[in-house]
C-alpha cells in the first residue's frame, strides 16, 4: 500500500511466513506473518494482549536472537536485509521505558544513540534539546534520570529515539504512562517528526482514537499472531466494526460496560493528614488528607512527575512518608503500637496491604505463571487445595490459564500486568495499591479486570489505583486524589 508523497528517508518492511516463539513458552507468539509495509508508510499496529505485536516489534528493531531468545523461520526484513543490519535506520521506544533509560543524566541519555551512530558532535546537542522540547520533556539536560517517574522516563526514550532521525520508528505502547494532555503532545512530536524526515512509522496502541487520525493504515493481528485486517483506518475500523470489537480491539464510539455498583463505604482501614510522599533524593508530592475505607475504590490521578507512584508506595506501607502523617485504624494495624504500615513486617503487610509495581516484572520471583501465583497462598501456610482453587480462579479470570506453565518474562506487557495483579489478589489482602493497572490491556482483559476489581470491592477489599485511564476512573472510583505537581495541598473529593 502507497500512501501520500512524503520526503525520502524511510524504508521498507516485509514478513514472508515469519514464524517466532520465544523460549520458555510452548506456543507460537507469531505464526505464518507475511506483510509488505512500504518506505514512509504509518502503520497502527493492533490486537488482542498477546497477539505478538510487541514480539513483532522487537523483531522488526533486531533485537530476538533465535540462537538465544526462541524459535525463529521464515524472514523479516528490512530493506531487504535481516533487521540486525539495519540498527542505524532504526528506532524503537519498548513498551517498558525503564528497560531504555542508560546514563544517569537526561541530555546524555538522548545523545547516547547518536553517538553510537557517529552523529557529528555540533549536531548532538542541537538535536537532543529540540528532541526533548518536542516531546515536553523541559528539564535541565544535567538532570538525574533516576528521578523521573514511569512517565517521564517514556518522553526521555522517545526523545532520544527522535534525535536519532530513523528510518524506521517503531513505538510499543508510546503513550501508556503519559497523563492526558501528555498523550497528544507526544503524538504530535512523532507525527511532525516523520513528516520532515519521511520516515515509516508502526505504533502499537491499544487505545487507538489518538492515532487513526494520523496513520495511512491499520493492521490487524489475531491470537497466533497472523494478520486479519488490513486497509485505510475508516475501512478497517467500519467493515470490520463487529469483529474487532469481539477481538478485544479498541473501537471508537462503543459504549463502556455497564458495572452495578453494589457496595456501601465500610469502616476506615487508614488515615492520611497532610501526607507528602517522595523518593529520598526527588522533590514531595502534593500533600493529601485522605481516609481509604473497605468496599471503596479511590483512584489517584496527576501529571507525570507529580508523585503519584510515590504516593502508591508509600500508601503501601513500603516508602516512609516524606511529610504528614499516615495512620491505620485499630483492627486493620497489626498492633496499636505500630499504626504506620511502613513500619509492619513484610507478613503482616502480607494479608493487609498488596502492592501492584508500576513494572510488574519488577516483583515476579519464580519460573512459571502458576508458580508466581501460588507463591503468596503458600507462604501463608494455606493447604493444597485453597492454592489450587485460588490459582486457578486467578488463571480463568485474567485469560491467563493457556500461560500457567509459561516463565513470567516471555510474557506480553499485558500479560505480566494481569499476572502482577493476580499474585497480589491470591492473597486476599484487605487493601490493594495498584499502580496502572490496566496498562498493555485490550478491550476485552480491561473490561475482566474492571469487573474483577468491583466483585473484590464489592466484598469489602478497599482498592486504591493509580491511573491516567479516565474510562476506569469514571466507572470505579468512589474517591479522588487529584496530585499537583506545584506544593499545594491535594484534598480528596468524594465522587
């Protein structure tokens, strides 16, 4: 397919019956793939979570080795060469932005690429300022990576990608972590920016209205990986309406799922009064006064940078409060002589309060999906078959039980997000803190989730979410904590 005249710069992508599976993992992830994609071409990339788009993706940036990382046939090509000798045409932002942020100062870290690329030196740092502006990223270049938050980390491996000028941008999930206003700035950076260079773009999205009006082509990949649509984004997003839509494909315009909300405030488990949270060596949040109470779901929001993460941990008894106080109630602290859930031990935080990371691979520890999630039940001693029934309730409801045997690593970002969940749910603990829960989700696993989250609401769990997603905001929260980035106090308002 040929798209509208464009400057030179881009290349070619083609699959001629690419077949990948990744070690560890008994199923193809890619199956029979064949596609052409030509020089200057944006492509929006979409399926079901773990259909292989980000398999694909790596594939296409060079980075699978067959030798080490799977099973490989058939060819994927670019410019008619296998990826690995095209890595100076290629750019690609991964799915988890921490995997690509390398040196500890924010202008080095985008003038890395180039200077591996031997970008002469009087146009480094020219470009990595004009790159980091593109994206709003505006801190000083001598900046501390290790003080950006997950959103900000996803502006700072774009900038240094677009300061490449590639021939090819590959971006998995580019806006996933940014807030709302974030979202458009970032797709029109990379919008302007392959409209001057004429490169080829292929993005994956699950949330696909902010980029179908800047593409020439959607493609459609179903669950062994093979493509099922393909065409101009009106074409495909209309003829196939119906079909993308059972496929957990997100289609404009369709109505959000109705979800009963049964449940009444129960007691108060924990107390906040002008609580700051922050890393040792980064700037507080907003302070908060707040109260969680059981059966509700308070849902945090806020820019990038603004300490919602923070908060999170903190909230979760595993960051001590930079300012302010946080206090749990008699009956839910394991003794009245300890109130803080920052000073419990890691047991007694075990059954109280579980924590979903914002990169869930931060917390796997075994070597099989049903081993990560019968860790917890049987470190609380429960018997044989409380652990099976829990694991494979688990298993059923986040779509995860073809996986059980699979390494937690060789999964999607998707899916390690919902395995992430479900560990902390195996517990039954009476609150959970949930730091962008429905990141790398399609339609169809972000709609489980969200009922899955009310049903444990419903019995009583309270849930406290971090999120830029305003659809799950809208349906579950009962409370919001709305953080500033500026020191002015963040009350909660009641829904």
């Amino acid at each position: 397919m040929t798209g509208p005249q464009r400057p030179p710069g881009g290349v070619a992508v083609a699959a001629r019956d690419w077949h990948w599976r990744h070690a560890g993992r008994g199923r193809w992830a890619v199956s029979g793939l064949d596609l052409t994609i030509d020089p200057g071409e944006r492509v929006l990339l979409l399926g079901a979570s773990g259909s292989g788009k980000s398999t694909l993706m790596q594939g296409l940036a060079g980075l699978l080795d067959s030798d080490e990382d799977g099973d490989e046939s058939g060819a994927l090509l670019v410019d008619g060469v296998p990826p690995a000798q095209r890595r100076s045409r290629i750019g690609m932002v991964l799915q988890n932005p921490d995997s690509q942020v390398i040196l500890s100062r924010v202008g080095d870290d985008v003038a890395f690429g180039m200077e591996n690329f031997l970008v002469p030196r009087a146009e480094i740092w020219p470009r990595a300022r004009r790159a980091l502006a593109a994206v709003g990223l505006n801190l000083p270049l001598a900046h501390d990576t290790s003080h950006l938050s997950g959103g900000q980390k996803q502006r700072l491996a774009l900038a240094g990608v677009l300061a490449m000028a590639p021939g090819l941008l590959l971006l998995d999930e580019p806006t996933a972590n940014l807030d709302p206003a974030g979202v458009e700035e970032v797709r029109d950076a990379v919008t302007s920016a392959v409209e001057q260079s004429g490169a080829t773009l292929i993005v994956v999205e699950h949330r696909t209205a902010v980029w179908l009006p800047v593409v020439d082509r959607v493609i459609v990949l179903g669950d062994d990986g093979h493509v099922v649509a393909d065409g101009a984004p009106g074409d495909v997003m209309e003829r196939q309406r119906e079909g993308l839509r059972r496929a957990g494909v997100w289609v404009p315009g369709l109505d959000l799922p109705d979800l009963p909300r049964h449940r009444a405030p129960g007691a108060t488990l924990v107390r906040a009064e002008g609580l700051s949270a922050g890393y040792p060596a980064g700037p507080p949040c907003s302070a908060s006064t707040f109260e969680i109470a059981r059966g509700t779901t308070t849902v945090v929001t806020g820019p990038n940078g603004a300490g919602k993460s923070a908060l999170a941990l903190t909230v979760g008894g595993l960051l001590p409060p930079r300012q302010g106080r946080l206090a749990a109630e008699s009956g839910f602290a394991p003794s009245t002589d300890r109130p803080e859930p920052v000073r419990w031990r890691s047991r007694e935080l075990l059954t109280r309060i579980g924590s979903v990371f914002q990169n869930p691979e931060h917390q796997f520890l075994t070597g099989s999906v049903h081993d990560e999630l019968a860790l917890g039940p049987r470190a609380l001693k429960r018997d044989r078959a409380t652990v099976t029934a829990v694991c494979d309730e688990m298993l059923d409801r986040l779509h995860l039980a073809h996986l059980a045997d699979a390494n937690p690593y060789t999964l999607s970002g998707g899916e390690q997000r919902r395995l992430s969940v479900a560990t902390v749910l195996a517990t039954r603990p009476e609150m959970i803190i949930l730091d962008e829960p429905t990141f790398g989700q399609d339609r169809t696993t972000w709609e489980e989730l969200l009922r899955l989250l009310a049903d444990i609401a419903d019995r009583g769990t309270a849930v406290v979410a971090v999120t830029h997603d305003v659809d799950f905001a809208a349906l579950l929260a009962d409370q919001h904590i709305e953080l500033r980035p500026a020191a002015a106090d963040a009350v909660a308002a009641p829904r």
